[in-house]
C-alpha cells in the first residue's frame, strides 16, 4: 500500500520508550517511597514496558509477514531464520557469560545447573516458576516473545481464512494455559515428580506465558491488519496520540493510588494498557505530533535500534561490575549500561544478524 511504509522511525523510538521504561522501573531512582512517594509509585507500574513489546511485536511481524504467508518449506525456514539470527546470538553470547560468571562465584557443578543452561539456551526457562528469573532474570519474556514467533505463521493461516479466528485464538490459547496448569498440578501430586513450577498455578500462568499474554501479541496483530484493510480511510486528526497517552496517564495513576485487587490489576496491565498502546501505536503511524517527531528522531531511532542490547544487559553482569568497580551511583551505572548496548549492537549483535543470515540462506 502506497500510503504506508515498511519502516516505521516512530516505531523504533517507541521501542526504546518501552526498554526505557522497563529499565527505569527496574532501577527506580525516587524508591524507597518517601519524599519522592508519589513519582516511585507511579515507576513501580512502567514495567508495562514489557506490555508495550508485546504488541509492538505482533503488529511488526504481522505488518511485515502476513500477506506473504506460505506453509512452504521455503517460506518458514527463510522466517525462522530471520527470526533466529535477530534474537538468538547474543542472547546465546550473553547467557554463556553470565552462566560461567554464574559457576565461577558458586566454584562447583550440580546436575541441577545443567538444566538451568539448557532451559536458559533453549527459551523454555519461561515455563517454570523455579527458573524463571535465571541468569539474564528479565529474559522471561523472551519465552514468550518466541513462542509468538513460533505460532505467528499458523496464526496468519487461519485468520486469513476466516476473521473470526483473530478472537478466537486467545480464548483457545487461554484455555489451553488453564489446563496446563491444571494438569501439570495434577500429575505433581499423583507422581511426586520435581516439576520445578512447571506452570505452577494460574497467576504464573497468566503472568509469564503466551497462554496469558497471547491477547496483547492479538492488539498488534488486530491492529496491523485493520490499517492494512482500512488505513486510507482512518481520518488523520483523531487526535489518537493524545487520546493514547491520556488513557495511559489514567491507567497508571489508577494502578499506582487506586486501592486495586490483583485480579483488576492484571486486568489493566494486560488488556488496557496493551489496548493504549494500540491506539498510541495507530496515533504515531497515521498522525504527525510532536510524540511522532520525537520518537522519529535520530537519537530516539538509535536508542530504539539497540533497545534488545539493553534490555539483555539493564540487568546482569554489566552494572554488577559498573557498581562493583567503578561506582555505585544509579546514574553513572545507567551510562555505562546504555554504552555498552550501544556497542554490543553495533559491533556484536548487527554483524551477527547479518552473518548468520548469509550463512543459513548459504547452507540452506
């Protein structure tokens, strides 16, 4: 379609928006509550960053692929390698160190060590209470984020032969979560197996797996096929940016002071604030703002292009050995964590992506 590109610079500042957040969130710089009480209230939601990924994901995969989907053989191994070679090494990379880092303090080699780096290499980590949070913690969600990719093309088959399949499928999909944890509760108890919290109960299940958060990679997807069928005729001043940003202002300030149960919480944090972010990501698409400009520009485009470097390193061995070694102010271990994304994706992570697609297309 002559009124859209396959680029979206918004879209890419957008992404560092949702790093940031997540980062911001993970190193609150006004907690302990206090004098800063309110403003650390409001930091402790932004972990909807990682809400915000989610539906940035499904709208991307599915603006690039979808009308080019294919069950051919040709088709799935040149998406999964593309796939692969964006994700996979330098999470290999990263996940290897901070697993030796990991056995160097622990100065032995347990049976259960090996599970932790498989699960870890392999992204199934996600499905287990127990492991969730190992090695690179915040890496969870890369469980989920693959097992989208994974589905992503059986998705694109069936909603592109009946629409009624973009509701159906995250009802399917949360059924299938509720009976998973069912099960595997099940079958601890009858076989007294060691599962690890494998699906543990239905808030982990609700929290930390696709079978949970399947409705917010459905927004995206929801969304992208909406301006593909009927973007020319979406009118240009809906003012949907600011109408997006009030919902979010709203929703976060009623998470933070609104006396909530968790149930309503989860609520928010997995269907409103996806669905703002929908509407933020339709606003920034189709109207010019000042967000739009923002988010568009060359340091925002940069912060987004290595905004997957550091969301691997806001955590983990980088700022351990920034506050071990060189100092323990918040901000000075910010600069060295945001440097050394930049330099992991333009020297480690783009030269890889780009070796391994010339290596898989060359083996075939």
């Amino acid at each position: 379609m002559k009124s859209f590109e396959a680029y979206f610079p918004p879209l890419t500042g957008f992404r560092a928006l949702a790093a940031w957040l997540v980062l911001i969130f993970h190193y609150n710089p006004c907690a302990p509550e206090g004098t800063f009480g309110l403003a650390s209230a409001i930091i402790n939601e932004w972990h909807m960053g990682v809400s915000f990924f989610f539906v940035l994901s499904g709208f991307l995969i599915t603006w690039k692929y979808y009308q080019r989907i294919s069950f051919t053989s040709r088709y799935l191994r040149e998406y999964f390698l593309k796939r692969l070679a964006r994700i996979y090494p330098l999470y290999f990379i990263l996940t290897t160190i901070t697993f030796i880092l990991y056995l160097v303090e622990k100065k032995s080699f347990h049976g259960n060590d090996g599970i932790l780096y498989f699960l870890n290499l392999t992204f199934l980590k996600g499905f287990f209470n127990d492991f969730k949070f190992t090695l690179i913690p915040q890496a969870w969600s890369l469980t989920v984020e693959e097992c989208f990719y994974f589905l992503a093309p059986l998705i694109f088959l069936l909603v592109s032969k009946k629409n009624f399949w973009l509701f159906l499928l995250p009802v399917i999909l949360f059924s299938l979560g509720l009976l998973l944890t069912f099960v595997s509760a099940e079958l601890s108890d009858l076989l007294t197996l060691k599962t690890y919290g494998f699906f543990k109960n239905n808030t982990f299940m609700l929290t930390f797996t696709i079978f949970g958060r399947s409705f917010e990679f459905f927004i995206g997807i929801g969304l992208a096929l909406f301006l593909k069928k009927k973007g020319t005729e979406l009118y240009r001043r809906a003012h949907l940016t600011s109408l997006s940003i009030l919902m979010l202002a709203l929703f976060t300030g009623v998470l933070a002071f609104g006396n909530l149960s968790p149930a309503l919480k989860l609520l928010i944090h997995q269907g409103l604030i996806p669905l703002s972010a929908g509407v933020l990501i339709l606003g920034l698409v189709k109207e010019n703002s000042i967000v739009k400009s923002i988010l568009a520009s060359k340091p925002l485009e940069l912060l987004g292009k290595s905004s997957y470097a550091l969301y691997l390193v806001h955590i983990g061995f980088i700022p351990t050995w920034a506050a071990a070694y060189i100092s323990d102010n918040s901000f000075v271990i910010a600069l060295i964590v945001v440097a050394s994304s930049y330099i992991l994706w333009r020297w480690v992570e783009e030269p890889l992506h780009k070796y391994v697609l010339k290596w898989g297309r060359k083996s075939n």
